[in-house]
C-alpha cells in the first residue's frame, strides 16, 4: 500500500519559460476554463423564460445581490461585481479539492514521492495570499476613491501623539487582514484535504462520502464568508470617507 501524501506546498509539475507550473496552479486554470464557458453558455442562452441553468444563475446572483446589499446598502451595485467573482471563484476552487482524481492522480519522483497531477487552487497559500492582498489593496482604493488622498490621514496622522498612534494600529490593523484572510481559507481548505486523504487511506470505500459532504458545506461557507468581510470592509472603508 502506498503511504499517505500530504505536503503543505503546492508541488511543482513543469516549467513554462522558466516559470514553475503548481498542481494548484493547473487546477486553477482549469477552473477557470469552466467558469469562462459556463458564463459563455449561460449568456448565449438567456431568455424571458428562463431555462434551468439561467433560473439557478439568477437565484444565485439575486440572492447575494440581496445579501450583500444589507451591508452596503446604496453601494452595493459599485462593490457587487467584485464580491460576486470572487465569491464564484473561489467557491469552485475549494469544490475542485473533492472532485475525483484530485490528489490522487500524478506520478511517484525517484520511485517514493507521490507528486499529484492537481490540488485545489486554495489549498495553496500562494494563491489565498494573493486573493487576500488583492482584495485589501480594492478596499484602500475603495476609500481613496470615496475621500480622495484624506483617506490616508487615518493611517498617517500627525496631528498629536494619540493619532500618529493610532494611525500606526490602524495600518497594521489592514496589513493583517490580508494575513488573516490568506490564513483562513489556507487552513480551511488544506485541513479538509488533508482529512480526506486520511480518511481514504484508512477507509477507501464507503467512510469518505459524509466527509465529502462536509468539504461542499466547508467550501461554501468558506467562500461565503471571504466575500462578506470583503464588503464589510467596503462598507467600513467608505464610511470613514463620509465621516
């Protein structure tokens, strides 16, 4: 029996010009293939009547849209269409963990490492890392755009020693949000996989499908709640500028 592979790091399959190509990485673009023809094929298909894939699409999008407006309120529809895609991404990116043969197609290296062909996209903390920056990086624009260059003041305020102090929280306060927020996803989605391959290591059989349940359960939740702090961050970041 092959002993259970579990590695915290994304492994490398190839190189493209010089670039590393992850398993997370492939998996990733093979989601975002489906995403792109399944937005290809839902649009082509649009109708007064709706058919069963625009009748869950517009379920889907009308009751975020519903969701999310209770936090921004009158800002919804300007901060909506971020926090949808990357509610949608990263959704089937912690869904693609559990589909059948992720993490246990690929090939054994020097006739004892396992190296698998795919891993979930958020099962790799490159890829968590750089959705939470980008996302960070949107709220500070967010309240530039809102306040202008004075939206700086709450992280560099000179004013008196009590605001340059709590300017210098308030900085470190966004840097680890991007922390938190990679972490988070990282933790959830690796630990899932993780109890996955041991459970069906043990158990091969009939032991893995309530786990595989609670992966889309975890998934879900997971995206849920990265795309809410999203816009309660958009919401903090803009209310400052109106006060």
């Amino acid at each position: 029996m092959a002993p259970i592979h579990i590695s915290l790091k994304a492994e490398n399959i190839s190189y493209l010009l010089g670039i590393p190509i992850s398993n997370s990485l492939i998996t990733t673009w093979l989601v975002m293939i489906f995403l792109i023809l399944l937005s290809m094929i839902t649009y082509s298909k649009l109708t007064l009547i709706p058919g069963y894939l625009q009748l869950v699409m517009e379920m889907l999008i009308g009751g975020l849209h519903s969701l999310f407006k209770e936090i921004l309120e009158d800002k919804v529809d300007k901060y909506f269409p971020y926090l949808i895609t990357i509610f949608i991404f990263i959704i089937f990116l912690n869904w693609s963990g559990i589909l059948p043969g992720v993490g246990t197609i690929g090939i054994y290296v020097e006739e004892e490492e396992f190296i698998p062909f795919f891993r979930a996209g958020t099962a790799d903390l490159n890829m968590t890392f750089a959705l939470a920056l980008l996302t960070v990086i949107y709220v500070q624009y967010a309240g530039i755009s809102s306040l202008g260059i004075k939206y700086l003041s709450k992280f560099f305020n000179i004013t008196n020693p009590l605001n340059f102090v709590v300017g210098i929280l308030e900085l470190i306060s966004e840097i680890s949000r991007v922390i938190s927020f990679a972490f988070r996803l990282f933790g959830n989605i690796f630990a899932g996989e993780v109890l996955l391959t041991v459970i069906g290591f043990l158990v091969p059989l009939l032991a893995p499908i309530p786990f595989l349940g609670l992966e889309l359960f975890v998934g879900f939740i997971q995206a849920l709640v990265f795309a809410m702090l999203s816009a309660v961050f958009f919401t903090l970041a803009t209310a400052h500028a109106e006060h």
